[in-house]
C-alpha cells in the first residue's frame, strides 16, 4: 500500500516522470593550434510536456565527475561561448566553442542537459574526442610537377609546379622553394643564389594561395642550367608540413642561330677534307698512268733488243749479269 501511495503521488508530480532527455553528440572533431573549435550537442525530449527551465554542462574526460568546461574555470576563462537561451530551449541546442584552443585542450568531452520542472531529470551524450595538432597532422600536400621541359640558351623557361591540400583546413600561411639536382639540400633555385640573380620569376602570393602554383621561371637559360629540379611546398601554422614534387627535367639546347653556324663549320670542314680525298685520288691515279708508261717503255726497249744474228734471234737483257752469256755470238756455218 505504501509502494502503491509513492507511486501515485510521484505520477501527480508536474514533473518527469514521463520525460526522457536524448543527447547527442558527435563522435570527433579536429581542430589546429590557435584557432576556434566548435563542439555540438542536441537533444529531444521523449515526453509531451513543453519545457522552458533547464540548462546544459560540458565536462572533459568524465560525464559529471570531470572538470567543468565553463569561463569559470581558470583554464577556459574568456575561451567559451555558449548557446544562448532561445538556442537552448528552441533550436535544442547545447553547443559551446572554445577558442584559442591548444594540444593541451585535446580529450574527451561530455554534453549534459538537465531540465528542472519540480524535480530534475538529465541526460548525456556519449562523447566527443576533440583532436588539437600543431597544425596540420591531419593536413596532406600533394605536389605535382611536369617530368621534361625543353628550353634554348638565352630564352627563358617556366617550371610548372601546383598542388593539392588533403585537409579540410583552410591555410593561407605557406611556402615554397625550388632546388636543383637533389630536393631539399640541393641548392636552391632563387634570386639571392648568385647563380640565378635576377633570373627568377616566381608566382605571387595570390597565385600561390587561391590558384595553388608555385611556378618558377628562369630568364636567360644556358646548357649549365640543364638538370633536374624539385618543386617543394611548406605551410606553417604551429607546425610545418612539406611536400615535393617528383623532379622536372630541364633541356637547354644550343639557339637556332648558333645550330646554323655549327652546321655551317660542320660543312667547311667536310668540304676540305672531301678536297684532301680528291687530291690523294689524283696521285693515287697518276701513279698507276705513270706505271703503265714505264712498263711500256722498257717493253720497246726490250723489243728494240732483240735482233738476228746468224739466222739466230738473240736477246740483250741490259744489266743482267749473264748479259754475256745471252749475247753469245752463233758463228755461221762455214760455206
């Protein structure tokens, strides 16, 4: 009987007993060094009862028993902001913002909403991670760069470079730099190099930011620019994060003027040296004709030598050493 009084005096409470409270909460949020962080809460009310007096905490790391995440508290004092009174009781709405938020603010955080209305019926959420970086852990760049460029002396020669940021955050504090031959400890490719003095365009800081090109360009080339060159981008905000292209191949080939005046020694020379090959082709056949003229002659002399003597021919070999023996006489027979 007494069970059955509690009951009913409970039940004509113009309170809660019929009222139940759903918070909810999202899971994670990330946020970098510095800037402001909003974590949202809603809720709905289960029962029919139009509600106007209640109110809603944050706690960090522990629902209720954790420390309160209010401007009262030192380390949140002047960092808060609130949903306001209509936010709360119309658009069911418990969020706060914290701003200036550091590494230190990163945990886990816990939205109560509590209603008053004779007695007091509350529910929770069931989180939300906040995740403060440095800057940009949960930031990616993708650079990305054209593998060959062809240039001639004395011209001048762009170097496309433009990348992709993977995160959701929106930078506007960033780099970039160009090296040569090897990324990063190569040496650079800028204007206070006396290499390059005065010989590089680089794109501006709208260009940059809005349009994502850290294009270069490079006045007055020579082969001695020829070589390969890295595209790096940086962003700086509490932390740094860089990313590098995969290199472009810079070609600088002699002018078209120059290329006419080589081809044009190229062809002195051959003309000289076909004169050279003419020559030796004339001594070359002049040889052979005077070869020919002297076999000729000692032919006749030959020929001229040789007589009758005594019904017999006899030959004269000159210089021959049996020159005597060849010349023998032949005796003619006696009548």
């Amino acid at each position: 009987m007494a069970k059955a009084t509690m009951l009913l005096i409970l039940w004509m409470m113009p309170g809660f007993l019929s009222q139940t409270i759903q918070v909810s909460q999202v899971p994670v949020i990330y946020g970098t060094k510095g800037g402001s962080i909003t974590l949202p809460c809603n809720y709905s009310l289960g029962g029919r009862e139009k509600v106007t007096d209640g109110t809603y905490r944050w706690y960090k790391n522990g629902a209720k028993i954790g420390p309160e995440v209010s401007n009262n508290i030192p380390d949140y004092t002047g960092r808060i902001s609130r949903a306001d009174v209509n936010q709360f009781i119309e658009g069911r709405s418990a969020a706060i913002t914290l701003h200036i938020v550091g590494p230190v603010d990163t945990g886990l955080y816990y939205c109560e909403v509590s209603f008053h209305t004779g007695g007091q019926v509350t529910g929770y959420g069931n989180g939300t991670f906040l995740n403060v970086t440095a800057g940009f852990l949960s930031q990616t760049i993708q650079v990305s760069q054209v593998p060959v460029i062809y240039g001639t002396k004395g011209g001048s020669v762009t170097l496309p470079c433009n990348y992709s940021l993977g995160g959701r955050e929106n930078v506007t504090a960033g780099t970039y730099r160009w090296y040569k031959n090897v990324a990063k400890i190569g040496p650079e490719v800028s204007n206070n190099n006396p290499d390059y003095t005065g010989r590089i365009s680089r794109a501006d800081v709208n260009q940059f930011i809005e349009g994502r090109s850290a294009t270069i360009t490079q006045h007055i080339v020579g082969p001695v620019d020829t070589g390969l060159y890295y595209c790096e981008v940086s962003f700086q905000t509490g932390g740094q994060v860089s990313g590098y292209g995969n290199g472009t191949f810079l070609n600088v080939t002699a002018g078209t003027e120059e290329m006419g005046h080589t081809n044009n020694q190229t062809y002195f020379y051959v003309k000289v040296a076909g004169g050279i090959l003419f020559v030796v082709f004339l001594g070359v056949l002049y040889g052979q004709v005077d070869k020919q003229e002297l076999t000729h002659e000692k032919k006749s002399l030959l020929w001229e030598q040789r007589h009758s003597y005594g019904g017999q021919e006899v030959t004269f070999v000159p210089g021959h050493s049996n020159a005597r023996a060849l010349s023998m006489a032949v005796t003619p027979p006696h009548a």
